[in-house]
C-alpha cells in the first residue's frame, strides 16, 4: 500500500493510498483536477492525512451532510471555503469529485 503523497500533482486516479493514521483513500480524477485547481496548497490532503476530528475548529475529516457521503475534508483559512466529499466504498474512502461550498 502507498503512502497518501503530499501533493494532488502526485496522486493516480483510483490508486488506494494509505495516510498515516491508517485511513485508505483513493481518487477520481475528477477529485484530482479539482484539488489541483482548488487546493494549491494541499490543505485538503493535509486534512485527509490527519482523519477524523472533531467538527468544530479542527482540520481533518468531519462527517459529511450529505446524502450518500459519510466523511468531507474540512480546512481553516485561505481555501476553507470548499469542502471535498468522500463516500466508503470496501472499507477505502474515495473522493469522487463532488464538493460544497459554503
């Protein structure tokens, strides 16, 4: 198993990377192209790397509000403004390409 990488540059759609906290992740390539355009910082893998968190004033995975999906990626400050949305398929949490914003 692959370590999640550190930029969307680096991911290959529907590869299952693991994070550091043990979570499986995979991709679009939707998902990718919307994290390259939208999170040129990585902030939202950063936040997928660290997992599941308390909702409030955290960065990291919160549950998700909408149907279908169980975690969405939550971060603070410049970029915080979208959310990307993953649904658990077999055990790993893929990120189809659907986000919000708020």
């Amino acid at each position: 198993m692959e370590p999640l990488p550190n930029s969307w540059a680096d991911i290959q759609p529907d590869t299952i990377y693991q994070a550091t906290n043990g979570l499986l992740v995979s991709f679009s390539q939707a998902q990718i192209q919307l994290g390259i355009k939208y999170d040129q910082n990585n902030k939202h893998l950063k936040a997928i790397e660290k997992g599941i968190v308390a909702p409030r004033g955290n960065i990291g995975l919160v549950p998700s509000e909408v149907e279908d999906y169980e975690l969405k990626s939550k971060v603070l400050g410049k970029g915080g403004d979208r959310r990307f949305h993953g649904k658990i398929l077999d055990g790993v949490l893929h990120f189809p390409g659907f986000f919000t914003e708020h």
